[in-house]
C-alpha cells in the first residue's frame, strides 16, 4: 500500500570502485527493481497480448531500459492469435438461486449472447470427467473440481493447472456445451483466476470459465444435497486473429564482445485482470536492477541481455520466446535465466547444463550462501521466455527459485497489484540475480554445452 | 473450504441432568449454528433487503427454527425503501487508462446509461473534501482517500466509515456530480466494500460509489504524479419505493411467563456481493445456538426470544429493529444482547444497565472468566436491530464483544462466504452467549431499568 513515488536510486555507480563496500540494498519502495514493478503497474496497468496496453507498455519499457543506461535498445514485433475478454457473469439457477464469480479462460469461445442455460454435471476431478462416457454430456455444462494446495516450490501448478489446460477438451469430448472449473488458485477471495487453455485440434472449442475457490466451494456444497444443478453461464470472450505482440531487448555490453551472452528473460504482457505486478513486472524489474548492479565494481567480461518478452500468458500460439530464438539464433549464447514467479525471495538455486562446470556452479553456490539460498538436485528449466532459445543453442540454464507459497493466491486475477509486492523481497531477488551475475558474466572459461562441447 | 454437509447435533438434549459433564462442543463444521450459517448461504446466498431472497430467507429461518424446537415462530412483514444494484463498472481515463473494481454505495442514484465521464479530484481525507469551497467541485466526481486500519474492537469503522456515510453529501454540496471513495475496508482485494450512504435532506442525491483498496493506492499513486485525472463511470443502481422486508420471530419460553424477557437479535438480510456469512448469518446461528444450548440443564425461568432482523443493512429507512419495537412494545423485556460481528472469538464483555445488577455482572463476569473474556468498563450499546426497543423500554444490555480485526476485510464484500468463518470459532461464541443466557435467563430479581426501577 506504499504510495510514496519512488525515486530511482541510480545503482550504476561507476564511481565505486570493485573494494568499496556495496550500496545498501533499498527496501523502501524505492531503487530500479520497484521503480520498474511500479511504473508498468501504475502508467500501463494490464497489457494482455495482442493490446494496444501491450504496445504502449513495450515503449514504457524501451524508454525505461534506455534511461537506465542499456544499449542497442529495440522493440521487435510479431503477429499471434490474440483473445479479448468479453461480458462475463454466470449464475446457479437450480436447485437454489446463486450468482457466481466467473471468468473466461484465454481461447474460451463464446456461449450464446443471452447465456447458455444448461445442467450442470459435477466432476470432482479431472480423472471423474475423463470416466464419464462419451457423449453423456451432451447439451450440459461440465463442473470440474479439485483442490489445489499452496506449495513453497508452486509444483501444484503442473497437476492442478491441467485442469484448465486439458479439462476443457476433455469435457467438449464427451459433448459438454460448455466447461466451469474451480480455478487453479490457491487463495479464498472471490477472484477468479483466468489463464489460457487448449483445446487440442480435434475437439470443438467451447466456452470455458472458471469460478473463485468460495464459489466452487459452494458447487460442492449444493452437489452434495444430490439435487440437479443448472446453471446459466455468459462468456462473451473471443480470439481474434492477427494480433501485433512483441519483445523488448537491450544489452549491457561485456568487455569481451566475442564471449557468448548472457540472456535474462521476463515478460511484459499481463493477463487482463490485475496489473500485472508479479506476473510479471516484478520479473522484468529483478533482471533489469540485477543486470545493472552486476555492473558494480567494473564492466564484466560477457554481455548481458535482458529479454522483455511478448505474449507469454497465450503464447501457445507463438510468444516471444519462440520470436527470441528465431531471430537471435545466429547469436552465441552462454547460459539463460528467466524470473516469473513473483516477487517474494529466492530460497532455492538450481543448475542445468552446469554440472559439467562444476567449477562455475560451486563459485555461483559460494555467492548465494551468505543469503541462506539452497542448491537442489533437480534440473533448471528455465521457462517459456527462453525455452526455444535454450533447446536451439543447447544452453546452460540457472534457476532462481522464489517462494511460491502465496503466489498461487494473485497469479491471473484481479488481485495482481502492486501492494502485493514487499520492497524488501524484491530487492532480495535483485541482490541474488546480482550475485549469480556477478559470477557468470565474468566467466572466461566455456559455459554450457555449446561453448564447452556435448559431454 | 469445509464441504461436508453438517449434521445437526441435538444440543436440547433434555435426558441430560443439570450435574452431567457439558457435552463436548463441535467444532468440525457440525452442530447447531454451523448448521444455520451453511443454510442460509448455501440455500439462499445473498438476501438483499427488500428482495425475494431476503423473503425466501424468512420462509427458511422460520422453519429451521421450528424444527429446531422454538416456539411461537411467526414472520412479521413490513415496508421500507428498497436499492437495487444495477450494472457498474468506472475506469481512470487520464493521465493513465486504468479499469477500477467499483462497486455502488446503497442509495446511490443512477449514472447517465452511458457513463458519467469527469474530471476525477483527489481529496486525501474527508476534512480535506469539507474544505473545498462551495461550488469548486462542479461537474466533477470526488474521490475521497482515508485509511482504515484493522482494531481488535473494531473501532475504526465509526470514523472512517464516516467517509462512506457522510462523504457523499459533502460532495454534493460542493456540487460534485459524482463520488468514488476508498472501501471503508482492511483488506487488500480487488473486492471494493459497499454499504449505505445517507444523503442529507437538503442535498441532491449523487451516484456514489467505492474502489478496493488497490484501486484506491493506484489513484493515489496517480494523483501523486500531479497531471489532471479524469474518470468514466456508470453506477446504475437505485432506490425503489414500497419494498417488503420482514422480522422472524422464535421464542423458547420460560418457566416463569410473568417475568420480563431476554431478547436476542441478529439481522437475515445481508448485501448483495457476499452472501451475508459473517454479516450475518452467523449473528443468527450464534443467537439461536446458545438459546437451546441454554436449555441444558434445565428450562430456564425467563423466556429468551430470538430476533432474526430484516433490512437492517439500508435500516435508515425503517429496519426491522423499528418494526419489532412498534409491534412488541406492551410486552416486557428485561435485558437485549446483539450479535453482529462476525464470527471470531468472543474476547470482551460490556454492561449497559447493569451496574445496578451488579451481583448479576458479577455473577455473569465469573461465568465467562473460564473463557478468558475480559470485562470492559465501556458502555453496551446492542446494535441497529434492538436499539428501538432499548430506548423504548430503558433494557439493560450486554455486548459480548467478538474479535473484529479480520472482520472489515470482509465486511459488505463478496468475500463474505463461509470458508471465512471458522467452525471453532463459531462454537466459542456459542459456549460463551450460552453461559450469560444461563445466568441471565435464571434470575429471578429484577434486571435494567424497568424491573429494578430508574437509579
């Protein structure tokens, strides 16, 4: 609820010199990381792909990345399917009268202006409704529920997220009209939580909501008296084709021009909702500030890149990871890492591609130990912003991992605001992106696969 | 979140003798007033007053307390100015495009169909609004800004709820054309607080309505940056004349029907947004728990009436706390108690008229000790649903002052659901009304004013 305006504390301090003590972290509301979480939150707000908030945030965040001292600054645009949310609203209307709290998932097609009345068939898992045989849904809507919990590691959001992604194919599979899913949230608010799903090429698309943790408890509930359900669902929600999304990149030149980069990926674009504030301004805030203060202490030896990607939220249909990677894969890269978990501190480190630069990882681990961050065994995968590029140029990957005990509560809805993010966290983030950079971008020897050799 | 369909535990339990050990308390989403708070927003959810869900309500809690074993059920209708929320939406048009969660103020008037589309002027407090000359605001919608903060004894809403109350008449004076004001609310949700404003007689009725708390940070933050700030807004909700609410009524006589009784009140009607969990379904599950629980051990001397009130929520027009105190004015009571806030733990006792009872506060005192409920030396008020017949009757009155630092993040909200309320909780409340009733409702001395005489 901070509402002070912030002011940029410039972290480029090319006066210090690599022995003076470093500069007090800001953890006010103020420094690069929250003047960045702030400013897209409050001048752009959402900016869902394919939006004209998408295209007036990609020059927010040139002219931002260009005053911050980042060179080679450009947008680079790309067509997408885009999807624009519609009216919404949906009621119970049998056995008791009860209005909902709804939303449409991304690529919902519409129901019919004045609502599709229909039965509700209610599912208590994703495996219940694929038992169901084919065709007995047939002219209703299919209810699925399921109980996603809060996880410090967010690995609910693989299991629980498929109910979204694959629920709705499923259902249209068995002839559902229509699909309402409890959302893959893990908070108590009447906030529903949107996000894509995807209906697989051979099943008709149809409309697709998902209703607020209370409200779907209040499904169960009414189910568990054994009385019919109906209900009456408008999604007016709609792709639309040919949308313009885009990336944003600028680098920080490293000393050795010849050294494969380092790329640092985040996104711009936001669902509808919220703001956006940690999914994902806070990520694009956290590279930037870390990719800036790396530079303390003297210019290091590797370029360092930041990506502000396109369309990650829908970018099934082509994001602008998979833009990155065709454009740039004449480029040599090092190592690529991605922030888009939030806001809240890193606890966890993990490497991939790294181990056979056990060397480099053990200088990375000696760098995070003094902020208590744990090395786990499991792989980096970095995430969609960078996946392509990855996957091209076999690239090692370094995960920082954030707490993600609460993210599940804001992720894709309305409460995606800038309260939402502590100062202190942010700034956390920053100091540990700073400390792992500090460390590869002055990395001489070869990192990854391509520059070390297939092992 | 629990789903289980609760099973009414017989707390009449008539074959228990006055020296058997209390039965253990449920707590596990079971027993009497759990089993009220999930009927009533399961089975009929939000209860406006004046609407056919609040009528729907009546039918329901009268035959609950039948079957709870109350006597002399009967519901008792009564006229009053109804609202009626009608679609609502606003954004920030300048400097920044921005949607905004609004909801109207009860008794706001009606937006143009298209939109109110303004010069938004930014007020800090509600002083700084009241110094704005006559005339300055013409034409344009005030916001006003405050901050409530969370109290355990929920005393902020008196002066910060001033702003939702009083607010709109000042800007009306000013000649404002419209007014938006920071939830008079806790919590940090895109769920913006309703609740009634009070246009004063001499002012013009403005459409009047209130943003969530990080829309009102978002506004602020905006109007920090110093450049004008416009707004559309369309809020279509309304008065309507000749609206039915109605009190139900249940008694459980006494032994002694000559002596005066003990009126218990909560109100049925809820907002809209939510469906009225805290506010206050569970008031009523709590009142008519304790009553039959104060049948253990024995059929008390005093008869003990519960009270379900209709309309108290737009009550300024004729609640149902007038209505009963016209209807029942020639019976005699003795003492009324009140239950509307919520349902955490009952934590402080007050005493209005009893001080002159003080073997009887003593006697209550040394029943709540074991709970750890601490006597408080200010002044018991009851509430909107039995000041009328306080006033009328001069009735001593106890408030057990439940924990309200959660409850004005819910309040009036569409977060108002049952997973808010905690079935432990609940039954503290329960146990702890229970133990007064027994105390009081077996006195045979004179109670308040009227039995003991004015002192």
């Amino acid at each position: 609820m901070n509402t002070a305006i912030s002011l940029r504390i410039a972290l480029v301090a090319s006066a210090l010199s690599a022995a003076a003590p470093a500069i007090a972290a800001p953890t006010n509301g103020s420094g690069v990381a929250w003047d960045i979480v702030e400013g897209l939150t409050t001048e752009i707000g959402p900016r869902p792909a394919g939006s004209s908030a998408e295209d007036r945030a990609r020059d927010w965040g040139a002219d931002k990345l260009k005053a911050l001292g980042f060179q080679n600054v450009r947008i680079e645009e790309f067509k997408t399917l885009g999807w624009q949310r519609g009216p919404e609203r949906a009621s119970l209307t049998a056995p008791f009268a009860q209005p909902l709290a709804i939303t449409a998932l991304g690529y919902s097609v519409p129901t019919p202006k004045g609502g599709l009345k229909a039965e509700l068939a209610y599912f208590p898992t994703l495996a219940a409704l694929e038992a169901a045989p084919d065709g007995s849904l047939k002219g209703k809507v299919a209810f699925i529920d399921h109980a996603m919990r809060a996880a410090q590691d967010g690995s609910g959001y693989g299991p629980y997220g498929n109910v979204r992604r694959e629920g709705p194919s499923i259902a249209s599979r068995k002839g559902a009209a229509g699909v309402v899913i409890r959302s893959a949230g893990t908070d108590s608010h009447r906030n529903p939580h949107t996000g894509v799903t995807m209906f697989a090429k051979d099943v008709k698309p149809i409309p697709a909501g998902a209703v607020s943790n209370p409200d779907a408890d209040l499904i169960a509930r009414t189910a568990a008296r054994g009385k019919p359900m109906a209900i009456d669902l408008m999604l007016m929600g709609k792709p639309f084709p040919d949308a313009t999304s885009g990336n944003v990149i600028a680098d920080l030149p490293g000393r050795d021009p010849s050294l494969p980069i380092i790329v640092l990926a985040c996104h711009l674009d936001s669902w509808d909702l919220g703001t956006g504030a940690v999914d994902d301004a806070s990520g694009c805030a956290i590279i930037s500030a870390a990719a800036l203060a790396a530079q303390q202490g003297g210019q290091p030896l590797r370029t360092i890149r930041v990506l502000w990607s396109g369309n990650e939220e829908t970018g099934i249909a082509g994001g602008g990871g998979d833009d990155y990677a065709k454009r740039h894969g004449a480029e040599r890269h090092a190592l690529a890492m991605e922030s888009d978990f939030g806001a809240d501190k890193v606890w966890q480190v993990k490497f991939s591609r790294a181990p056979q630069d056990k060397a480099l990882a053990d200088k990375v681990n000696a760098a995070l130990w003094p902020m208590g961050i744990v090395p786990h065994e499991g792989r980096a995968d970095g995430g969609a912003d960078v996946e392509a590029i990855i996957a091209a140029q076999k690239l090692a990957v370094i995960d920082l991992g954030q707490d993600g005990t609460h993210y599940f509560d804001l992720h894709h809805t309305p409460d995606d605001t800038l309260d939402k993010v502590d100062p202190a966290a942010l700034q956390q983030n920053v100091d540990a992106w700073a400390a792992v950079l500090k460390v590869v971008a002055n990395e001489a020897g070869p990192i990854g696969m391509v520059e070390a050799g297939p092992k």
